[in-house]
C-alpha cells in the first residue's frame, strides 16, 4: 500500500528529471531550438537555403547559355526596344539579347561566390590577426602586450577609413575584375574581424575556466588553441553571417563604381544592376530583377544572422 | 577628464601617423608607380625621367616618406588627372556639399531613429516594433545607389514633387559663408536661397540616411531593451517617480552611450555612401568628384579624398569620444 | 491591527507559478522576515507588494491549469530573482495586500507611484547595479525628495546630506557630487538605504540588502536598519535566504518554500522548536559555534529544482529525510496558530 | 590664286554603298524644319538657357586646352579667323583670305569695326601679336598637356624646350601687320591649312589683355592652369558672349550676351553650362527641367526623349569607330586572318541596336562627308561562313586572340565601349574564335592601345576640322606600333604623304582616294561605324544648328513660344 505511494513519488520525481533536462542542454543546442521558434530566423534559413540551392543548380535550371547573344537582333538600345517576359524568355532579354532569367540564375552562384570567398578572406585573416594580437597580449608577456597593443593600432587606423572606402582604394589598385572584388571587400572586413575576434577571446581568456586552467598549470599555447580559441568563435561567426549580406552589396557597390567584374562572360547581379541603371527610364526591369535579389538575398542573410547573435546573447536570451 | 582627452589626442596623432603610411604605400602601390598616374597620356620618356626625378622617385624610401609627408601637410595633393586643377583645390571646393549632405542625412538618421527605436523597444513584439526592425533590416539591404536612382524616378520625374539636381536652381544668386547653402541662405537672409537649397537636399539627403537611419533603430532599440531591464531602472520606479523622468534621466540617458559611439562609426559610411549618391543627384560634392575619379582612375584625387575623409573621419571620432566622457563619469573619472 | 496585510497572493507568470497563496503580516514598527532559497518567492512577493511587477494579463492560471500546459504535467520551475524581465506576457498577481486599509494590488498605476517611495520603500540586493551609473549620488536622492517632499534645490541638496550623513557617510557634500563607481560596496548600500528613506517611508522593504556584502560591512548595514526601524518606528519586511541576519534582526519570520509558507513564528519560537523539516533542514545547514566541532553539518540533499507541485502532496518530499507516504496524499494544509506549520509529519518531528 | 575656297555645304550624302546604312541618309547637315519658331523675348530676357555638360571645362584660355568641353565655353567667346559651318570652313574674322601657290604665305583681310570685350579694336596688329605670342610660349606652357595643338599644327616653338619633349623645328615664320591684313608665313605646307585656323585654340584676344598676362608661367608639364586661365574675364574676346562667372562649387560657367556684338546679337541673355557627369542624370536633368538642353545623350535615351517631346537634332557624322589590329601580334601579320576577322563582325547589328540614329556603317578610315571619300574600297560584309573558310586556309581554326575595350568611357564615336565589345566578340566566338577580354581604363587605354599591347582593341577619332589629313594622317602617316605598321606598309604612308603635300584640290581629292583604296587593301583595321553624337534640347527652345564636329553656336539659341 504504502509502497505504490512511494512508486508514485518516485515517479513524479522522475517525470520531473526528464522535463528538466529537456529543459536545459547545451548552449548550442538551446539556442538552435530558440531560432526554431523565431520567424526572423526560419524566414533568413528559407531565403539562403533557396539562393544557395539556386546557386548549386544553377547549370542545370538555366534554361539557355547566359551569355549567348541569341536574340541579339530582336533588342534595339538605340531605341529603346527590350523585349519582356514572353514564353520563352520569362524574364525577357537583357540589352544585348541574353536571356535574363537564365543570366538571374547563373548569376546567384557567381553572386554567392563573392560573398563567401570576400567573407572568408575578412574572416580569417581577421580571425588570425586579431585571434594573434588577443593571444599575445594576455599570455605573451610585456613583449606580447606591445605588440598586441601595435597590432590593434593599425586594426584601428584601418578602422578609420570607411569600409566601402577602404574596398574602393584597394580596388582602384588592382583594377576592374572578379578578384579585385573579392579580395578588397574580403579586405575591408579584416579590421571588423580582427576587432571581434580579439574582443570575445579576451572575453573567453578571462572566464573562470580558463583561469582554473592555467592554476592546474594547462600549458598556455594549449589554452589557447584548445579552449580559447574554438570557444571565441561563436560570435563571430555570426558576424560572419552579416558581413555576407555585406560584401554582396558593397560589391554591388564596386561594380557600380567600374570596379567590379567587366568580363561580360559572366553574370553577376551587382554588375547587372549597376550596367542595367543606365536604362532605368527604358527598361526598368534590367535593374530591378537583381536590384530585388540581391535585396532579398541579404535579407536572408541578415535575418539568419541576427537571429542567430539574438540566440546566443545571453542579454537577450534573457528577455525571451 | 583632461588625462582622457590627452590621451586620446596621443591616440589621434598615432592613428593620423599610421594613416599617413598606409596612404603612403597605397600610393607606391600603383600600378606603374605614381608618376604613371601623373603623366599625361602622350608623355614622352624624357617626360617620365623628369618626373621621376621632380618626384623624387629615385631617393630611398623613407625619405620619399618624409617628402610626402611634407606634401600632405602642405596640402600640395597633385592636380587632378581628370580637371588638371589642383586636388586641394578641388576637394577645397566640393568638401561643403559634402557636409551639408551628410549633416541632413545625420538628422533625419538621429531625428527619426532614436524616438523610433525607442518606440519599437517600449511596444516590444508589437507590429510597430516589427515594422520598426523589419523595416531597418531592409534599409540595410537596399543598395544605395540603387535606391538613390529609385527615389529620383519616383519623386522628381514620375511625382514631379522634388528637385533632384544640383544643390541650387541655376540662375539663383547667392553669396557664400560657409558653403553650406541652406546655412547660408538663413545668415545672410536670403531665404528663398534656403528654401531653394533645402528642397535640393531633401532627396540625397533621405537616399544618404537609409544606413545610418537604419542602424540608428536597431541600436537605439537593443540599448533601450537592456538599459529598460537595469536594476536601477526598477529603483527609479521604486521610488515612484514620475514615468517621464524615469525615461529621461534613467532610461535614455543610459541609453545613449551606445547609440553615440555607434553614430561616430556611421560617419564613415555616409561619407562612403557619398560617393554613391552624389552622382546620382549630380551634387557638386566630394562625393560625385571621387566617382569620376575613380572611374577615371584619378589616383591624386582618390588619395586626396581619402587623406581628407580619413583624417576628419578620424576627429570626428575623437570628437564623439570626448561627447562620450561627457555623457557616461565612469569613463571621465576612471583612474 | 497590521500595518500590511497580505492575504493569499499569487503570482504566476505565464504558466509558471511563482508565488502560490502567501499570507502574512506585518505590524507597525516590527521586522519581519521572509526566508527561503533563491527562487522560492520571497523576492518575487515583495515585488508584487511594491507594484514592480510588469503587469500581466489578468488573474494567475490555476495551478491545474498551469500544469496542463507546463511539459510532462510537472509544476514549474519557480522563476529566477530577475523575474521581472521575465515574460512579455508579465505577471498575473492575484490576492490582496491590505497596507493600512488599502488594497495596494487594486490601486491604478498613478496612486501606486504615489505611495512608492513615500509610504514604502525598497532597499534592493545588489547596491551597484541598482544606482543608475551616469546620474550623480546627489541627483538620485534629491529626486526622490523632490517628488515627494517638494524639495527642490539648495533646500533639498542639505536634505540629501543629512540623509547620507544619517546612514553614516562621511563628508555627505563631497560625496553629492560623485558617482556610484566611486563609492565603495557599503557606501553604496548606505545610499541606497538613503533613499529608501528619504522621505520617511512606514513600510521599508529589505530584499537581501546584505547579500552583496562582505561580512564585516553586513553587520554595519544591519546595525543602520535596525536603528532606523528604533528611531523612526518604522516597519520592515526583510528579504533573505540567511538565518543569521533573521536572527540577528527580526521580531517574526515566515519561511518559504516554492512559492508557500511553510512555517511561521516568532524568531526565538522558531530558532527554538524549529517544526517544518525544511525549516530544521536550514538551521542544520548553518555551522554553530555552541554545539561541538565533531557535530557535522546537515545540508538538505537535492536543489530547489525537484519539487513536485504543492497539488500531489508535500513540494519538499523529494528532499525531505521523512518523506513518507502520507506526504505525497494532497496538499498538506497550515497548522497551528501562533507558530504555524505545513508539514503531516510535524509531530513526529517535534 | 583666286580668293578663298567656300563652297556651298556639300551634298555628297550617298550612303557609304554599304545597302545597310540608311540611304536616306543626309551625311552633313540636314535642312532645318523648325525656322519658323517665334522667339519668344520676354523669357529669352529673363531666363537662363541652362546646358549640361558632361564635363567642366580646363581652362578660360582656349591656346591652353585640347578638349571639348573648353571649346563648347570658350567658342562662344573667343572667335577664330576662319570658322566652320556644318564641316566647311567659312569666314570667320577675317572676311577673305589668299595663299600663295605653295600654300606657304596666308594674308588674312579681317572684318571691319570688330572690337574687343576690352574696347580695342581688331586689327592686323592684333592678330599677329596671337600668333607671336603661341610662337614664343616657354617652359610649361609647351607642354602637350596645354599647347597640344599649337605644336600639333606648328610643329614647335620659337625656342622649344626640350624638357617638354619639343624637338621638331616649327613651321612658324613669322606675322606681318598691314591695316586690317595679318600675314602668316610658314616653312612648309601641310593640307591643315587654312582649315587649322578654324580651331579655338588659335582663337584672338584682345592685344591689351595678353599683356596683362604675359608674365604667367607654367612649371610643369603636370602644373595646375595658370591663375588668368581660371579667371573669368581676364582675356577679351570678339565672340557673342562673355564669361561672367565660374561657379567651381556648382560646376557651372555663366556666360552674358555681349550686346556691341560686330555680328547677329545672341538669342539668349544669359547661358550657363552646368557639369553632370552622369548621362542618366543628365538625362533626367532635362526632364525634370533643371536644363534646357545637354550633349551626349545615351543611344537609349535618345527614342525616349523624342517621344517625351524633346528636340533631339541629329549631328551630321564626322567621326570614326574602329576595330584596330595590331600586327605587332603574330597571328594578325597574316592578312588572311585579318579578311577572317574582318567578315566575323556585324557591323550592321551594332549600327542598328547600339548606335544612336543617324549612324552609318563605315567602308573606310574616314567619313563619308569628306572629299576623298572613295566607294571603290574593298568591303568586308558580313559573312560568318567566309570567315570560317579564310581561318581553315590560314590554318587558325582554333584562333584564340586578346580584345581590350576601355571601360570608364563614352566616346562620342562610341557611345557604351562593353556592349559594342559585347556585340564583336560574340561575333567572334561565333566565328570559332576564341576572345580574351581585356578591360582598360580610359587613362591607361591610349598609351596601352598605342604600344600596340592589344592585338584587337576599339578605337576612334573625332574630326577637327573637314580635311582627310586629319584622320588618315593621325593613323597612317608613318610606322606606327598602334596597327604594327612597318617599313612593309611603306605604300600606305606614301600614299597619304603624297595626298597631303599636294596644294591643288582637286588632285588632292583624288589622291586621298587612292590613298582610302591602299589602305583598306591592306586592312590595318576594320572600319566600323560614323555615327552622331546626340545633343538634345526641350521642346521650348530653338536649338543651335548641329555640328557635325560638335562645335554648335549658342548664339543661335532662344527660347520660343508654346
């Protein structure tokens, strides 16, 4: 009799456990499960999936060869003739009688090329220099202070030059073309990733563990490599995330300026918007198509990002 | 106070050292070297030779550092490839515009995006809030020169309602202050000058500020949502005092240090998104010069440009940091 | 009769019940205590006296309901201290809290402000985080006093001082002037205490105002609040999870526990026959000088994590050494009258 | 011999045989339409005629700049002893002029009661103290980047300066002042002559005011305008109008009627050229109202326009686009890949889609509307199929070749360089060729394109003045690295060597001919297109008559009533 009561209190216990642990979890697993309640984050994750798969399979939803003039004598710029949406071109025909809608999706992958090749580059070599100066100025002695101290003065003057700006000088260096883009864009990231990166591993290099780490007598380099460094990523990777919905405007940005990539081969909405504004009165469309993608597209981005850094802000945790 | 200022100084004068040299590499790094970039297009080897020298092309390095040190300072930036006026002179004449234009834009970004923010933060999960964040988040995506050219065929040529050339109707007379017109236009009374002016500013100006206006929002919104939580917020209610007063003094006032600094950095992206809007409203600024420059490839003037709005980017940030000691005691006294 | 009367109060935010039927009271010039573990209620109670809860929907969600939509059927866990922050949805605070024959809970916002800070006051748990960092010492005191005594200027700047020269700051003018940052942790707790009473408050709510405290600086504090509750005859509800300061300070205590009272008496009543096993639990988990070195101290196993809801029987069973079937048979009711209790087994353990 | 050569406007608008070209198609100066417009005075008084200009002008001095938009100012200003009218050279000051047999002694017998902004008179003394002073200009002044057509047209200075790069001895022998005669002798003639006397840059000012500025000096080669070059009024000019301001913050250049004008009064009181860079903005300039007119305006814009109710008066052509080949490069030595090359392009889609209205496809180095223009060239239509079957013979079936086009600019023979590229690789591809792109800044393009780096690359040439010399002769005159012409092509310059050196016309004509047959035999580079800059205008103005060397007068402009 008396036994089933403490079954039942056992079990209530149990039950209870379980809901507990469901409750807690690891910092990533919790705020994967967060963003999967947040809207802002489903939207960002369908937009980029969509633009990445558009992006992969590109070659083989194109319906025609992007860069074929085959309707080159039905377009007339002289006179403002370009022919629209029509069955066979669902986008119509840009101003050299391409098919738009195959260039708009050759274009996503070349589109997402720049972005990522331009983030990776801001990213990790951000991620080096500041992860470098962070590292030296907590376990490098006075030597490595001093240094870190310079490292982070230059991070700062290059801070100083506006990003778009800093893009521009180093573009104007190495002339109009695909890599000129990505590499200043990726570039002009570096001083950003270099800042965060140092900022969260001070952050890490200060927390309890790490201290207890080194009172056990971890050795330093291992500390870091194993511990600090992985741990300091979080952030900014998210931040990654964002600089990708930059870099694909900011090398809208470039091309508009005649310093994105001129080889007509290849499509890339940021050329196409900024070769299409010259016919914004004749035919709007030529510019709205990727004007609107790539507003879309870092949309996406930016959405999947900040619901991200709002996921894993325990300041902001908080206020779920 | 005083030591935080100092020592912010010495971080300037660093920061302007450090800049001087990155320029001064970037400008060694010119393909051809920098007397390519000043030669005209029929010069003759002899020409090359003679500017080399003129140049002093053939010194060592840091010497040629030291001599475009002196150059910098002495605001002897080269002429311009594209007008063969000076750079000093032509930046001289355009840097007002420029300014004028990024003023407007800074008000509209600070005018709107704080009461805006702050608004979306106090209706947290409501749809103003929503509109608030979704609408930044767009702001942030649109490309500027896109949206520039957008707002010019929408309000000036399909509404007719704005101006959206030039910084004055031609024809209009005016004298000039300060070079910025609508300021001018209220100095020196000639009102219609301003009225004119203001009207010419309002669409670059309103294309400039989307960035701003939109980070603006979103920073104001976070900080209020933090400082909103404080403990010392809730002791300010606990002493039951007035809701207006609690915003000001406890809420906002807190607020602010983020949203601050945060203005500093946009700084330089309206100077960057300058260069993409100018041109689109042909306003005689900076911004429009650059653009053909760096189409043209005009490295004396892009250097120029960029020494000028480094440097200014520079103080300007000194500046905010100063208005930032003032703002929070914890950074004025420390120490 | 009572100065405050609090009567059945719940508080529940969203489907997580934080505070489940508290009744208490509080006499003219007498110090109360409300003890328990973080996240018991104590915190969240006082919250609710003070009106400093994000308002909330409506009445709580019965307890039944509550469980109906919480995971797996099992009561929720009790909010953490910031409760406030919460949720959106913010608190649905239920019962009433009778302050001088006025039912605080039913007051519209605007006389609530009223009161707060005039008729009672609060001195908060961690002194740094509660003085706003940008607004000088002197601005946060003479605010207060100009909302409610009218002061304004020279008049209320020598009010202030005093004030602080009260609570035992040294050089009160200087330190007008000055920061939160550049005073020390004690300082701050002073001024806090200051403003408390700056306008002569006649019910002063302490939460854990010594928690945040080194030892030494905690003794001082208590020393301040106590003499202020002598001279001014004024009452105070403390806060806190520590039975030396109850000790030390109050004239009655109510324990917790997740969201009940499980125990209520006079001070030297409780600390004599202690009935509650939750109460016994608490002492035993305190080092006592008097009994001898070989006596090892007892904590209570478990966290305030596994409580089962007060509906299937005694919330503390999980952790409890006596647990035993009766425990878990329905909620165990109130007993006693001047010392009251919750237990079923409270005769076994008297 | 007889007092000067002015014929009537020539008519020989044939189409260049090509059938594709509109034959129609009026290669000078089209009649005008709209001469019965009433001037409507009031607001040709008040208003200013604003103007967009797709660049600010270098200088105030005329003899110190080589481009366009300097002239557009200062032609209004100053004035040049001949002028030109549609591409025919016609009086300018002087009223007449006479040369000797050898084209070496040119008595110019000026306008009577012309005075000057300053009051002085014109006269012989006047016209020689212009010439003596470009004679004896010094240091910086010499320099390419200022006199350019001085030593272009002299060949020197009085002293040359070698540091400016001045070698050649000038041609210059001196001025004799008679009453209202200015003699001009020079060592030796070139067909420039008189024709080079039209171009602003020896346009003549007023004496009293040279001398107040001849103590200006110039540095460098890279030096800045001297301080007189930039200030407005510090030269006297004869012309319709004087400058009144230079706004450099607003880009603007404000001109006012000068009403002791010798000549026909202009239309408007005042005229202001304001800079926009941007063709889309100035398009839009125009329709929104903030100008009354602009130059070169998009091909695309141009139907727009003209359906929105804007003059777009068609220029006559007098400019050339071209696909060079550099033979410095091995495959293109071999004449057949070049006849391959040649029949891949379709000119006739880049006429027909790109190029704005009133462009022709072009047979030859120059355009149509100059004597000398042969029809008996050889011509490479269109003919994918023929330019697979020479490729096979000259065995590169797989050719694959290096195409620079510039990128930052719109030339007025050229309007959008990439999709003309586009356009010609496309049609190489197509051809079984495979294109290298090669994109160039304008800055580096001519010197790139001139040392013959390129294999193909797109150039052109606007005329200066109507004489076949001064398209061929830029190209042809000598071996050059731009199109590897060598010793091989001796035929070629001595063709064009013997046409330019002879003073009688009609052989002249006939030898340029020739000189045009020669040349496309050897195919150097295809020839691709004349085609008109478009200059637009509202609909209440009265346009200036179109030039085809882009040299309008906006005294003829007014405002008309609607």
């Amino acid at each position: 009799m008396t036994t089933a009561k403490i079954e039942k209190l056992d079990r209530l216990i149990e039950a209870h456990a379980e809901a507990r642990d469901a409750r807690s979890g690891s910092l990533w697993r919790q705020s994967v499960r967060r963003m999967r309640r947040s809207p802002m984050a489903i939207s960002g994750a369908v937009i980029v999936g969509l633009f990445v798969l558009v992006a992969i399979l590109g070659p083989w939803i194109a319906p025609y060869d992007p860069t074929a003039q085959t309707w080159g004598r039905e377009v007339f710029l002289n006179r403002s003739i370009f022919p629209g949406p029509r069955p066979e071109n669902w986008l119509g025909l840009d101003h050299l009688g391409r098919d738009m809608f195959s260039r708009m999706i050759i274009g996503a992958r070349q589109t997402l090329l720049v972005g990522v090749v331009a983030t990776l580059i801001g990213f990790v070599a951000g991620a080096l220099v500041g992860g470098g100066a962070a590292a030296l100025g907590t376990f490098g002695g006075r030597w490595g202070e001093r240094v870190e101290a310079a490292v982070m003065r230059a991070v700062d003057v290059a801070l100083a030059i506006p990003m778009l700006l800093l893009a521009l000088s180093i573009a104007a260096l190495m002339g109009p073309s695909l890599t000129t883009v990505m590499v200043s864009v990726g570039v002009a990231q570096i001083p950003i990733f270099a800042r965060m990166m140092r900022g969260s591993m001070l952050a890490q290099a200060h927390s309890d563990y790490v201290l207890a780490a080194i009172s056990i007598g971890v050795p330093k380099s291992r500390i870091v490599v194993a511990h600090i460094f992985p741990n300091s990523l979080g952030p900014v990777i998210v931040q990654a995330t964002l600089v990708l919905a930059t870099a694909i405007i900011e090398a809208a940005a470039l091309s508009y300026l005649g310093l994105g990539n001129p080889d007509p081969g290849t499509p890339e909405w940021g050329t196409m918007l900024a070769d299409a504004q010259r016919f914004l009165s004749g035919a709007p469309q030529l510019a709205i198509y990727p004007a609107v993608a790539i507003i879309v597209t870092a949309l996406g981005f930016t959405l999947l990002g900040e619901a991200m850094r709002e996921s894993l802000d325990p300041r902001l945790r908080r206020q779920e | 106070m005083l030591r935080y200022t100092v020592k912010r100084l010495l971080q300037l004068s660093v920061a302007l050292l450090g800049l001087s040299l990155l320029l001064f590499a970037w400008f060694k790094a010119l393909p051809g070297g920098p007397e390519n970039q000043m030669l005209p297009e029929n010069a003759t080897l002899d020409d090359r030779a003679a500017l080399r020298e003129s140049l002093g092309l053939n010194e060592p390095v840091w010497v040629q550092y030291l001599e475009f040190l002196q150059r910098v300072v002495r605001l002897d930036l080269g002429s311009s490839l594209s007008s063969g006026r000076p750079v000093a002179t032509e930046l001289a004449d355009r840097l007002p515009a420029t300014i004028e234009l990024s003023l407007a834009a800074m008000v509209i970004a600070v005018g709107i995006g704080i009461p805006l923010g702050y608004l979306a933060a106090r209706k947290r999960g409501t749809w103003l809030d929503f509109a608030a964040v979704s609408g930044s988040l767009i702001g942030i995506c649109i490309p500027v020169f896109f949206l520039a050219a957008m707002l010019k065929v929408v309000f000036a040529q399909e509404l007719a309602l704005l101006p959206s050339t030039f910084r004055l109707s031609s024809g209009l007379q005016y004298t000039d202050v300060t070079g910025l017109r609508v300021l001018d236009g209220l100095i020196t009374g000639e009102f219609n000058v301003a009225g004119d002016a203001f009207l010419h500013l309002i669409l670059p100006a309103v294309a400039l500020s989307s960035i701003p206006l939109a980070v603006v929002v979103r920073i104001t919104r976070a900080s209020v949502l933090d400082v909103i939580g404080e403990d010392y917020v809730r002791t300010a209610d606990s002493k039951g005092l007035k809701p207006a007063v609690i915003r000001g003094r406890h809420v906002m006032r807190n607020a602010m240090l983020p949203i601050v600094t945060v203005i500093g950095l946009l700084l330089g992206s309206l100077f960057a998104g300058a260069v993409l809007t100018e041109s689109v409203f042909s306003f005689g600024g900076v911004g429009s010069f650059v653009y053909q420059a760096t189409q043209e490839r005009d490295y004396p003037a892009l250097m120029g440009f960029i020494l000028v709005i480094a440097v200014s980017y520079v103080v300007l940030n000194l500046i905010v940091d100063l208005s930032y000691g003032l703002l929070d005691p914890r950074v004025r006294v420390r120490k | 009769m009572a100065l405050l009367e609090v009567e059945d109060l719940r508080v529940a935010f969203g489907a997580a019940t934080a505070v489940d039927g508290v009744s208490f009271t509080v006499d003219q010039g007498r110090v109360v205590g409300l003890v328990g573990e973080s996240g018991c209620g104590k915190s969240v109670t006082s919250l609710a006296i003070m009106g400093l809860l994000p308002r909330g929907r409506g009445k709580p969600a019965p307890v039944q309901a509550a469980a109906a939509e919480s995971a797996a059927g099992i009561a929720p866990v009790a909010p953490q201290p910031k409760a406030r922050k919460a949720s959106r949805s913010g608190a649905d605070v239920s019962g009433r809290a009778v302050f001088d024959g006025t039912d605080l809970l039913s007051l519209p916002p605007a006389s609530m402000r009223r009161r707060r800070g005039s008729d009672l006051a609060m001195v908060f748990q961690d002194p740094l985080s509660s003085l706003n960092p940008v607004v000088t010492i002197g601005r946060q005191i003479t605010e207060v006093l100009q909302r409610h005594r009218g002061l304004k200027g020279d008049k209320a700047n020598r009010e202030a001082a005093n004030l602080l020269d009260r609570v035992g700051i040294p050089d009160p003018t200087r330190r007008l002037k000055e920061y939160p940052h550049q005073l020390s942790g004690g300082m701050r707790q002073r001024v806090l205490i200051a403003i408390a009473v700056a306008c002569a408050p006649r019910l002063l709510i302490a939460d854990e105002p010594t928690t945040a405290l080194d030892v030494t600086i905690q003794a001082q504090i208590l020393e301040l609040l106590k003499d202020l509750v002598e001279t001014e005859g004024t009452a105070l509800l403390m806060i806190t999870h520590d039975l030396g300061v109850v000790a030390g300070i109050c004239d009655e205590v109510n324990v917790l526990y997740s969201g009940r009272v499980v125990e209520s008496a006079p001070v030297r009543e409780l600390f004599a026959r202690p009935t509650h096993p939750y109460t016994v639990g608490l002492l035993g988990s305190i080092p006592r000088l008097d009994l001898g070195t070989h006596e090892p101290l007892t904590p209570i196993r478990g966290s305030i994590a596994d409580v089962i809801r007060w509906k299937d029987g005694c919330a503390f069973a999980p952790r409890c050494d006596r647990v035993a079937a009766a425990c878990v048979e329905g909620e165990p009711a109130l007993v006693g009258s001047s010392h009251v209790h919750r237990c079923v087994m409270a005769e076994e353990v008297a | 011999m007889a007092l000067g050569l002015f014929t009537a406007c020539s008519d020989d608008g044939e189409s260049g045989g090509d059938a594709n070209t509109a034959e129609d198609f009026d290669f000078t100066c089209p009649e005008r339409t709209d001469t019965d417009a009433v001037k409507d005075e009031a607001a040709s008084e008040s208003t200013p005629f604003v103007f967009g200009t797709p660049g600010e002008p270098s200088s105030l001095d005329p003899a110190l700049a080589s481009d366009g938009e300097t002239f557009r100012v200062t032609r209004q200003v100053y004035e040049t002893l001949l002028d030109t009218e549609c591409t025919d050279t016609v009086p300018g000051l002087a009223e007449s002029f006479d040369q000797n047999d050898e084209g070496t002694v040119w008595t110019f017998h000026l306008r009577e009661g012309v005075k000057f902004h300053d009051g002085t008179d014109l006269d012989g003394a006047a016209v020689c103290a212009n010439f003596d002073r470009w004679a004896n200009f010094k240091g910086g002044f010499q320099s390419e980047n200022f006199t350019y057509y001085y030593s272009a047209v002299f060949g020197g200075f009085a002293e040359n300066d070698a540091e400016m790069g001045m070698e050649s001895e000038s041609i210059y022998q001196g001025c004799e002042a008679d009453g209202l005669d200015a003699t001009i002798t020079i060592s030796k003639y070139s067909s420039s002559f008189p024709h080079a006397f039209t171009l602003n840059s020896f346009a003549i000012m007023s004496p009293t005011s040279i001398d107040a500025v001849a103590d200006a000096t110039i540095e460098a080669a890279d030096s800045p305008q001297p301080d007189y070059a930039m200030t407005p009024g510090s030269l006297a000019g004869t012309g319709p109008f004087t400058i009144e301001s230079w706004d450099h913050a607003e880009q603007a250049v404000t001109l006012t009627r000068n009403d002791d004008y010798w000549g026909e009064k202009a239309g408007v009181k005042t005229i202001i050229f304001r800079t926009i860079s941007d063709e889309t903005a100035r398009r839009q300039a125009l329709e929104t109202g903030d100008v009354q007119g602009y130059d070169l305006a998009a091909p695309a814009d141009v139907q727009p326009l003209v359906d929105a109710g804007f003059q777009v008066p068609t220029r006559g052509v007098f400019n050339l686009l071209y696909l060079a080949y550099a033979q410095g490069n091995a495959p293109l030595e071999d004449h057949k890949v070049r006849e391959a090359l040649s029949y891949a392009v379709d000119r006739e889609r880049i006429v027909n889609s790109v190029l704005p209205p009133g462009a022709t496809v072009a047979t030859q180095f120059m355009p149509p509307s100059l004597e000398g223009w042969s029809e008996d060239v050889v011509e490479y239509g269109y003919d994918a199929e023929k330019a697979k079957e020479l490729l096979a013979e000259a065995g590169q079936e797989d050719l694959s070749i290096e195409f620079c086009y510039p990128t930052d600019v719109s030339r007025p023979y050229m309007p959008s360089p990439k999709d003309i590229f586009d356009m010609i690789s496309s049609d190489l591809e197509a051809a079984g060729i495979t294109v290298t792109a090669t994109p160039i800044t304008w800055t580096e393009y001519i010197p790139t394109t001139r040392s013959g780096e390129c294999p193909l690359y797109l150039l052109g040439w606007t005329g200066d003045y109507a004489d076949p010399y001064n398209f061929l002769g830029t190209w042809f005159a000598d071996a050059s690295t731009e199109f590897g012409l060598t010793a091989d092509d001796q035929a070629i310059f001595d063709a064009v060597a013997a046409a330019t050196s002879e003073p009688d016309e009609a052989t002249r004509t006939e030898l340029w001919m020739t000189a045009n047959e020669t040349i496309m035999e050897e195919l150097p580079g295809l020839p691709l297109s004349s085609s008109p800059p478009s200059i637009a205008f509202a609909a209440n103005v009265y346009p200036p008559n179109a030039s085809p060397l882009t040299q309008e007068n906006f005294a003829q402009v007014f405002f008309t009533q609607q």
